[in-house]
C-alpha cells in the first residue's frame, strides 16, 4: 500500500515568483483514495518532506479531467529562499497545468 504526498492546488507569493503555499494530502497508490484529503499548508512543509527524501507528486487538471502530474523538487530562489518547481517531463504526456487557489 504506497502512500504518497500529492500537491492538488499551488498559490503564488504576491509578486507571482514563487510557490508559497500548497494545498497537499497523502494518497493511496493502490487504491487511489485519499488517506489524509488535501489541506492548505505553507511551502516550507513541502520542503521538509523533500529534505527528508520524501517524493512529492502532483496532479494536473485540465477542464473538467484531472490526471496525475510530474514530481516536484526544492529549488533555490536566493539565498535564504527555497521554493518548489516540476521535474521536466515529456509535455506530450502531462496536459493540463496544476490547479490554483
């Protein structure tokens, strides 16, 4: 029964730079129900995850269809500023763009 961090929803800092705040729960790969439903938390916990070798996932919507969506990884902003952004993948397999609140 893997269980894995899926990122539902993105919402920018004011300037639109970088991912501030996530909405994320934990998902059942093999049942493909929500173990924890997604909630509204800040980027840092996101990061932690991530520091602690934790693979975080995402979903993409487009319309009305929602499919699963790359992986992310931490990146540096500056010094002191971490964020998130997508691991590249083929954009012929992953329509859609992650959903915004």
């Amino acid at each position: 029964m893997p269980v894995i961090r899926v990122i539902t929803a993105i919402s920018y800092d004011p300037t639109g730079q970088y991912v501030q705040r996530v909405r994320w729960g934990l998902a059942d790969t093999d049942t493909n129900r929500w173990k924890t439903r997604p909630a509204e938390s800040h980027i840092i916990h996101v990061l932690e995850a991530l520091k602690y070798g934790e693979d975080v996932w995402t979903v993409l919507t487009e319309g009305e269809k929602v499919s699963a969506g790359p992986r992310v990884h931490a990146v540096k902003i500056r010094p002191g500023l971490k964020s998130i952004e997508t691991v590249e993948t083929d954009p012929a397999h992953a329509p859609g763009q992650i959903a915004r609140f």
